[in-house]
C-alpha cells in the first residue's frame, strides 16, 4: 500500500469510520439493561481500544514523511 493511499484511508476511517463506530457501540450498548457504571465505562474503554486494532497497519508511519519521496522534495 503507497504512503498517499495510506494516508487517504486513514483519514476516511478517522472521519467517517470512527463516527459510524461510536453510534453502533452506544446503540449496542444502551439496548441492553444499563448496567452498573463501572462496568459500563469498561465496555467502552475495551470497544474503543478494539475498533483500532485491525486498522493498525493503515495507521502505522502515517504521521511520518513519505518514505517515497526523494530527500530534497520534502
């Protein structure tokens, strides 16, 4: 995968990925019965922790110079 099409995912899955996430995991969450505050807040850490893991190749050396260019043109 080219560095500029890494870059164009990522940014879509932060944009619109990461919105569409949340919703469906405080959807899920709120139709089950509330349960205590506590394990709540643990739902949430683990869910949030989760929707990164397979994108982890996408997001790694995104925030780099791009590896293509020559020295001079960066």
């Amino acid at each position: 995968m080219t560095y500029r099409t890494k870059r164009i995912l990522s940014l879509v899955l932060l944009l619109v990925g990461l919105p569409v996430y949340i919703v469906l995991a405080v959807t899920i969450v709120g139709r089950i019965d509330r349960p205590h505050i506590v394990l709540e807040v643990a739902i949430y850490l683990v869910l949030g922790f989760l929707w990164a893991l397979p994108f982890k190749a996408v997001f790694k050396g995104v925030g780099r110079a791009d590896p293509d260019l020559p020295p001079n043109q960066e």
